[in-house]
C-alpha cells in the first residue's frame, strides 16, 4: 500500500471512531441498539392505539312478544287449622286415664281422659242428702202450718160464740201471729230445697267434668297430660290437649309487606309451596286481610288469611309456606324486557387533537355532544331501536309489570321489533 493510500485509511479511521482501541465502536453500537428499541416502543404505541381507535360500540336488542303477563305478590306465613280448640281442666285432681293419643280422630262429646272422682261422688251424695233433708223440714213446716191455720180458726169460732168474751183479743192476736210465722217457715223451707238443689246440680255438673270430653269433631293435635298427673286448676286451666277441626280444610296466614298490601283483596287466587314438598304447588284464595298491623324489626307488614283445600292431609299445622298471590292478570299483551325501559344511550365523544400519527400519540381532551337526550312525554317511557346504527327513541305507554317484563302500548310498535338492552364494544 503506498503511503498515499495509508494516509487516507487513517483519516478514515480517525472519523467512524476506529481509535483509541475499538472504544469509539462500542458507543455506536449502544446508540444504535438504543435507536432501534425505541422504535420498536413508538411502533407497538401506534399498534395499539390503532387497534383501540377501530373499536366500535354495538347494542345488544331483545324482540318485543305478545304473551300474557301475571303480576304477583310474594309473601311467606304458616299453616294452622281452620279451628283450634285446648282442652282444659276446670278441676284440680289427679289423672285416672287418658282414653286419646296423638293423631286420634274424635267425636263431639268423646270422653278424652279422666280425673280421680271419689272427692267428687261424695260431694253430690252430701248435697242429695241436704236436699232430701231440706224436703223434710219443709214437710214439717207445712205440718205446723196447717196445725196453726186450724188452731186460730177454733180460736175464732169460740170468740164468735160467746160473744166476744173468749178467748180474748190478745190471744186472737197471738195465734195469728203463730200463723204467720208458720207461713214464713214454709217459704224458708221452700229456699231451702231451692239452694240444696242448687248446690246438688253444681256438684253433679263438677262430677260430670272429670270426665273430660271433646268439644269439637276433629284431630288431637298435642296431648299433654298423662295418667297418674296431677293437674292444678286452681289459677288458670290447664291445657290438656289441643284438637283441630277437620283438617281437610286448612287456612294459610301469610305476612303481606306494606307496600304490596294496597294490590291484595279479598278473593284473589294463590299458590304456594311448602319445604316438605318443594316440587308441588298447592291452590289457594283469599279470605280476609286485617287492618291491624304488625311490627318486626321495624318492617310493617298485614296478616292476610288463604283458604286452603287439604283433601290428601299431605299440609300439616305450622308449616312454614311461601305464597305468591295474583294481583293481576293481563292477556295477549305486548311485553318489552324491562332492561330496555331501563336503557339510556351513552354520550357520544369525540378527541380535540391532532390527527394522524401526532393525534393518536398525544390526543387532546375528549369534547362531549352538548346536545340532550330526547325527553319521553309525561306519563310516558321510552324504548330505543337502531337505526343507521344509531339508538332512536319510541315513546310507549307501560302498564303492569312482573319485575322481568312490563306490558307496553303505542302506536308504533309491533311483535317482534327489536328493542336495545344494552351495549357492548367490538
């Protein structure tokens, strides 16, 4: 190589860095690797920001139906008999038998147990003894009686026949007096018989009740009491046993909450479902809702009583039942889905930046559509349909609901028109 040619080698050297022992090369390569990385970030940002940029808002529709729509009222409560009757004891004494158990079917006037009743057997022979002997003491005083009647009457005869001389007027006096105080003998042995009779039927009828009897046609529902018990009456009767009456027939008490209770009348239909048998619905009506409420934990609610038909005794007192109770039924309506009633239109916004490449990387603050959402008439809502994929409002008229759909009117709507429920990006 001549020396011309080493000169310019060297200069060449001098200017890309080739000095210095290789140190100049090594910052190249740091700065072009550092270059292209960078690249590789603003080319991935415009990727993504482009990707982003395409994404369009798509609205999800439902089709309006023709159906029928059934509004209803939940409200929970327990089974209980038409009638329920305890059975008590108004006497006190120990338990001979008892004749029922649980479950038992029985009859008006069916002996249900019986307490010990020597103390009261002696009781109503005493007073028939009383009575007999206050018949006797009227027995003589009528005999006294008739004795002084007949005594002032010779009395008299004789005054008459001697003139006035005797007997005297004293002694006239005195027998007369002896009359009347027979008399007066006779009406107390009269009361007499009346009081000891009176205290023979009370006795008897005290006798008669340790027998303890059903006062109904129905069920034993709880039996309390066993032979041998000693039951205490002499503050409150004691409950011996608890009967239903004709448990085909049975009444369902529900809770009704306060803000349902102005839908609930008397006669509507029922149904409802117990835990024993979760797959089975039971029918129902309406007999009666009280005015007077009740308060729980600060909830009002109205009880509410169902009539309900038992035929298969399959329900039993105190079952817990959830009731769902017609209000109201609308046939062959038009039914929107009720996410489309609640459905408003999102906003639409548009960036202020720079467009192109300088747009995407560094985009100005998004500016709002200021113009406002179409208003529904009073009394009125709205429904939204696309057009030219833009949501378009229809005014409709709602009517009742049942929480997942609402029956809807107007003039412009029809069967199968598809309604928005929602949005979703795409």
């Amino acid at each position: 190589m001549s020396e011309t040619q080493h000169s310019d080698t060297e200069d060449i050297g001098r200017a890309i860095g080739l000095e210095n022992g290789g140190m100049g090369t090594r910052r190249w390569v740091k700065w072009l690797v550092g270059g292209g990385i960078l690249v590789l970030i603003i080319v991935g940002v415009l990727f993504w920001l482009g990707r982003n940029g395409q994404q369009t808002l798509q609205y999800r529709t439902a089709e309006i139906q023709r159906g029928d729509l059934t509004v209803s009222v939940t409200a929970t409560g327990n089974l209980a008999p038409t009638n329920e009757v305890e059975v008590g004891s108004e006497l006190s004494g120990i338990v001979q038998t008892v004749l029922v158990n649980f479950n038992d079917t029985v009859a008006v006037g069916q002996p249900l147990a019986r307490l010990d009743a020597t103390k009261f057997e002696a009781l109503v022979m005493q007073s028939r003894a009383a009575l007999a002997s206050a018949r006797a003491r009227h027995q003589q005083a009528k005999a006294t009686l008739l004795q002084t009647e007949r005594g002032l009457k010779r009395l008299q005869r004789a005054h008459t026949l001697s003139g006035g001389r005797a007997p005297s007027a004293g002694e006239l006096e005195a027998a007369e007096a002896d009359l009347e105080r027979a008399r007066a003998d006779v009406a107390a042995a009269l009361a007499t018989i009346d009081q000891a009779n009176a205290n023979l039927r009370v006795d008897e009828t005290n006798l008669s009740k340790t027998t303890i009897v059903s006062p109904i046609n129905g069920t034993v529902l709880q039996r309390n009491v066993d032979p041998g018990q000693t039951v205490a009456a002499s503050l409150q009767a004691p409950v011996l046993f608890v009967l239903a009456e004709d448990l085909t027939r049975m009444e369902l008490q529900v809770a009704v909450d306060e803000a349902d209770v102005g839908q609930v009348r008397e006669g509507q239909a029922a149904t409802f479902t117990v835990d024993a048998y979760p797959d089975r619905s039971f029918a129902a009506h309406i007999t009666q809702v009280r005015y007077g409420s009740q308060i729980t934990d600060g909830v009002v609610t109205y009880t509410t009583l169902l009539d309900v038909a038992n035929p298969d005794r399959l329900l039993r007192p105190g079952m817990t039942a959830t009731a769902d109770i017609v209000v109201e039924q609308v046939n062959d309506a038009l039914l929107t889905p009720n996410a489309a009633l609640r459905f408003r239109p999102p906003q639409q916004t548009a960036p202020t930046g720079g467009r192109g490449v300088m747009g995407m990387i560094m985009p100005g603050p998004p500016r709002r559509d200021s113009r406002p959402a179409p208003s529904a008439e009073p009394g009125r809502q709205r429904l939204w349909v696309v057009r030219n994929n833009q949501p378009v409002p229809i005014a409709v008229a709602t009517g009742p609901t049942d929480g997942v759909s609402t029956v809807i009117t107007g003039d412009t709507i029809q069967p199968g028109m598809a309604v928005i429920v929602g949005t979703a990006m795409r």
